[in-house]
C-alpha cells in the first residue's frame, strides 16, 4: 500500500530500534522506521525513536510517527495517560479505536 505514495518496503527480521520494516520513499530518498501494530497502541518506550506505527481502523490503514500520536493523544484524551497501564506497564492500546481517534487520525489514512 505505502508503494502507491512512492514508497519501497524493506522487511526488517529483526525489529531494529523496533522498526518492522523500512519505508523508503524512491524521489528523496526519506526512509522511514514503521512499527506494524494489529490495533492503535501507544508505548512510552517508541518516544523519541523517530518511529512512525502502522495499524488498522474499521479496515482502513493509518501511518502516524508515534511521538505525533503521543501529541493527539495529550491533547484529545490527557486521561489515558493517567491510567495504570500507561504510568506503570508503559503501553496502552485500544481493543478498537475510540470515536476521539478516528476522528483526529483521518488524516494519517492510506486510501488504497
């Protein structure tokens, strides 16, 4: 999918600086690190890598940098950030994603 915006996919086996794969766009040659995520999840420890997550909503594929979505969600529900699984366990994932979320993150959709 990320091909029809010009981008190359390399598969990494390895999760480097836990990167999935690299997304390499062919005119400038801006190379992003993307983490395949199954839902919208957030982790504290992808803050600050220069990582952007991939994932699903109602089937429609979104690609964000993580610390952006960090951003959207301080901004659009700071109470998440206060739960147990965020402040103690570092991670914090929606089983499907809010109406908060989907609104805010349709700008971040791959149109297939």
């Amino acid at each position: 999918m990320l091909a029809d915006y010009g981008f190359d996919s390399v598969r990494l086996t390895d999760n480097w600086q836990c990167a999935d794969f690299f997304a390499v766009h062919k005119d400038d040659g801006r190379i992003l690190k993307v983490r395949h995520m199954r839902r919208t999840m957030i982790e504290r420890r992808h803050i600050g890598k220069d990582l952007h997550v991939c994932f699903p909503i109602e089937g429609v594929w979104h690609l964000v940098s993580h610390d952006e979505l960090i951003r959207i969600v301080e901004e659009t529900h700071p109470s998440t950030l206060e739960t147990h699984s965020w402040t103690k366990l570092g991670v914090y994932e929606w089983p499907t994603a809010p109406l908060w979320a989907r609104e805010k993150l349709k700008a971040y959709a791959l149109d297939s």
